[in-house]
C-alpha cells in the first residue's frame, strides 16, 4: 500500500511484482476501508465477523435438524404421537 500512495502505480507494481494489477488494487480499496476512507464495502473485520456468523448459523441449522428429529423419535418411542404410516 505504501508504494502506491508513494505514487508508483499498480500497473508498475505488476510488471515488478507477482501480484496481478487489479489484486493490487484490491488490496489498496480494502486497505482504504480498513482504514475508514472508504465506505463501498465490507472492512477485514466486518469480513471476518460475516464468515464467523455464517459458520455459527450453519452449523445452528444442523443442530436444530437433529434436535428435531431427537425429539420426534423420543415422541414415538413415548406413544406421544401416532407412528408414521408405512407409505411416509
């Protein structure tokens, strides 16, 4: 980032470097909303909490599945509810 606001260009920072031009330019508008000057855009940590929270809901989703169907089972094995027919 410190090249690019040096003024050497991601076009020349491509050519010297492996990294792809638009990578670089990338990394410098991410950089620029981890550090507020921009707002288009999610910051690394909103990122970061985005990924968490799905992983939790996904993984809630699941619970609850199995949690679901304990429960109906239990409801059988108990003669709570009728069982299932054959044909479901």
């Amino acid at each position: 980032m410190a090249l690019v606001r040096s003024g050497r260009t991601p076009a020349e920072l491509a050519r010297e470097f492996e990294p792809s031009e638009p990578t670089i330019r990338d990394w410098v508008a991410q950089a620029d909303r981890d550090q507020g000057l921009r707002s288009d855009g999610l910051t690394s940590v909103e990122k970061d909490e985005l990924v968490r929270l799905r992983r939790e809901n996904r993984q809630l989703k699941i619970e609850r599945e199995i949690l679901a169907k304990a429960a109906a089972w239990f409801a059988r094995e108990t003669e709570q509810v009728p069982p299932r027919s054959i044909g479901s």
